[in-house]
C-alpha cells in the first residue's frame, strides 16, 4: 500500500459546499503533483469549496485513518487559476 502524505490532489482534496439550482463542480485529473477543478455556477449565491486538506480523517474508518498532524513547516501553495464569465476576485 502507498504511503498517503498531506495535500496529494488525489488522497486528500475534496468539494464541499455546492448551492442553488443547477451548480455544479468537479475535481478532476488529479495526480501527485496538480489536479484541475472545474463549475457551473448560476447563481451570485452558488459556490463549492475546496477542500485541500483535513487534519482529520472524516472519511476513513477510525482503526485505520491516519493521524492528525498539523506541523505544515516549509509549505508553499502555488496556484494558476482561470475564470470566466464571473466578476474578478483578485
């Protein structure tokens, strides 16, 4: 079995939070180094979260969920983000 380590796009990413009629996201393409998330939102109220790391295990089953760590010394987040169609947030 391989090794899980904080913030691998395809072990601990997750979405959350989507709203309203008709929104819609997805994670998807994720790999050790990247992931791509794409939405449709239709709303002003629409929204979905991304969740990059949880220092709990809220999915795994307790005997065998990985230890909460919160020690994140060194971590750098690099992100590209596109958007269209939406009011700038920058």
């Amino acid at each position: 079995m391989d090794p899980i380590f904080k913030f691998q796009p395809h072990r601990t990413m997750h979405l959350q939070g989507f709203d309203g009629f008709g929104a819609a996201a997805a994670l998807w393409g994720a790999s050790d180094t990247g992931f791509n998330l794409s939405g449709v939102f239709r709303d002003q109220a629409d929204f979905a979260v991304l969740v990059l790391f949880q220092k709990d295990d809220p999915f795994g089953h307790p005997r065998f969920s990985y230890l909460p760590d919160g020690n994140i010394t060194g971590l750098k987040l690099d992100f590209d983000i596109q958007f269209q169609g939406v009011q700038t947030f920058e």
